[in-house]
C-alpha cells in the first residue's frame, strides 16, 4: 500500500514537471513531496488548513483599500500574528523545517517553506506575491497598483528596505557583496521547488547520507527533466553512494548534453576514474 502510494506521487511529480511552470500549483507539489516523507498520512488537513487561513484573510480584508500595504497587513495578521507562523532560527537546520507538513504542524520553518505558503494564500486571494531570486535567503514581494514592497516570511513578514537588504546579503554572502537587480528577479515556480529540495539534499549530504541526496536530487529531476545540472549531481551522489555503474551511466549522459566545454572536461575527468575503477 505504501509502496502504491509512493509510486502515485512519483507519477503526479512527473507530470508537473511536464506542466508549464505557471500552472505549477508550488503549495500542492510541496505537500506532494512531503507525503513521500510521511506515508499513509492524509493531505486533506494541510489543504482545509490553507483553506482556513484564505478565509481569515478574505474577512480581514473586507472593507480595506486594495493596495500593497494593506495586503501585506492581512498576511502578517493571519499568518504571522494569528497562526504564528515564523522562521525557527534556533534550529535553522532541522530537515523538517524544509517539509510543508511538519512546517505546519509546527508553524516554524526556512524561508522557503514559509514563503510557499503565503504565496499560496495570496495566489488564492488574486494578490500577486513572488519570490526573489536572492541569494541564501528567500524574500517576497508584493505588488498591487505599481505599488511593490519586499519583505521577510521569516522574521514575521517585516518589511524590507534597500538597506536592510543590503545588509542581510553581507551577513549571507560577506562583507564585499553588493546588491544585484538580478536578485530583485521573480524565480519560477520551478526554481522555488527546487531550492526548497536543495536545502534538504545540502543537509543530508552534510550527514553523507547519499542515498537520500540522491532521492532528493531524483525528484529535482522530475521537476526539471531537461536540467543537464541534475545529472552531474545524480552521477556525483551514486559515486559517492558506490554505486559506479549508475555513475558512469549518469555522467555519460551528462557529457552528451552539457553546453559547457570546461563542465564537459570536468565531468570526463571524473569518468575517467570512474571507469578505472571498474
């Protein structure tokens, strides 16, 4: 039965990553995933609880101006100061606080789950709320009315000035870092996804625990099937895991479609180890 319900899931991936990237429901395909963590457990409460917090938000809002601000008030409201939503910065590292159902159960998470859900219940409302392409840290900005303000689901919703940006890429990145227009670029739906399962797989590998990074990465691979990256890191992973053969199977697939020529030189250098030791 398990096994059934895995191999369901497994298929209802595969075919998101055949959807286009804006018909990608990011809460949906985030719970799809963390049911593969938690066999057997319903979806349903984790649905009607995303529901519920639409409808506090909708009647919190009944009678405001639509604007931004206003928008962004409602969310904190209900997630943050209602549901007490908010970033577990004690135990930043935890693996379940990048799974969409412990980060409900326990109304802490990474910036990136608690980013999946608010952009969830914005989505719902008609508000337009997308993530940053920010570097070690995921931001969100809300827009209504040429009116855009960037703020934080980890620190309850604050808002974000140029300035507190500046300074929170230094403390991620090092003192030399400067802002980029590229980081005020929406990601995909697609890069959302996966960010949030490179936290995991990142983990995990911290732990050498192998085999599940290379879960993690299968499922990247399912979300971005054409993403020549995803076979590098399969081939690195079953190599680390001694499994050669899938390695070299991987890597040749890699080399086949790499555009980069120094990427393709690295990837046969590795084959060719590989292959030596076989």
């Amino acid at each position: 039965m398990i096994e059934s319900q895995a191999s369901n899931i497994l298929s209802q991936l595969s075919e998101v990553g055949e959807q286009l990237d804006a018909d990608i429901d990011l809460f949906q395909t985030a719970l799809l995933i963390a049911a593969l963590d938690h066999p057997g457990r319903l979806t349903e409460r984790y649905t009607l609880h995303i529901d519920r917090m639409i409808e506090a938000c909708e009647q919190a809002f009944d009678g405001l101006n639509d604007t931004a601000k206003n928008q962004l008030n409602v969310l904190r409201d209900v997630l943050f100061s209602q549901e007490e939503y908010d970033g577990d910065s004690e135990n930043f590292d935890r693996l379940d606080n990048a799974d969409i159902m412990s980060v409900i159960d326990r109304r802490c998470g990474l910036p990136v789950t608690l980013s999946i859900l608010y952009m969830a219940v914005a989505k719902a409302l008609g508000w337009h709320v997308q993530a940053l392409s920010f570097p070690a840290h995921v931001f969100l900005r809300i827009e209504c009315g040429g009116e855009r303000i960037v703020f934080d689901p980890f620190d309850g919703a604050r808002v974000m000035e140029a300035h507190d940006l500046r300074e929170k890429l230094k403390d991620l990145v090092g003192g030399h870092a400067e802002l980029s227009s590229d980081y005020y670029e929406a990601m995909t739906n697609r890069d959302v996804i996966v960010r949030l399962q490179n936290n995991i797989k990142t983990r995990l590998i911290s732990e050498e625990d192998f085999d599940a990074a290379l879960e993690r990465v299968d499922i990247m691979r399912l979300i971005l099937p054409n993403d020549p990256r995803l076979l590098f890191e399969a081939g690195i992973l079953n190599a680390r895991a001694g499994r050669r053969m899938e390695a070299i199977t991987l890597l040749r697939k890699y080399v086949d479609v790499v555009d980069s020529q120094a990427d393709r030189e690295d990837a046969l250098m590795l084959l060719r180890e590989l292959e030596g030791d076989v």
